[in-house]
C-alpha cells in the first residue's frame, strides 16, 4: 500500500498480540501503518455508509403516513381510463 502525500500522525494503539502477529505474517512488519490506515478508513465509510441508511430509513418510515395519504387521495384517478376487465 503506497502512502499518499499527506501529514501523519503517529498514534500509539494496544492490540492482542496474536492479531499483530498475524498481521505482520500478512503485511510484514513495515507495511502495518499503511494496512491499519486502510482498515481505518474502510470502517468508517462503513460506519458513514450505515449512519445514511439509518437517517434515510428513518426519513421514510416518518414520512410512510403521509404518502399512504396522497396515495388513497389520488387512488380514484389512478384508476381511470382502465377498462373494467382488468
């Protein structure tokens, strides 16, 4: 994983020793900033990803009642012009 050109920030973090040990196994022992940077930033698209569809569901559900509403109001108007056979 290459490092972009930006500023860093050196952070000290407690992990279990097995994690780092397989970690290291993985990426080596000079490639664990850039991997945890990774994995940093993929969580917390996650976490941004998870937090809009809480919000959008929530928009939805608060709004449900009143698009049943419009919906019954114009249910009459959806149905014209069809023949009765359908």
């Amino acid at each position: 994983m290459s490092q972009s050109p930006q500023s860093l920030t050196r952070v000290n973090v407690t992990l279990p020793t097995q994690l780092v040990e397989d970690l290291e196994a993985s990426v080596g022992a000079r490639g664990k900033s850039a991997f945890i940077a990774q994995a940093v930033r993929q969580m917390l698209e996650q976490l941004r990803r998870d937090k809009l569809a809480r919000e959008l569901e929530e928009g939805y559900a608060a709004r449900a009642e009143e698009a049943r509403d419009v919906s019954e109001d114009f249910r009459h108007a959806d149905l014209e012009g069809w023949d009765a056979r359908y």
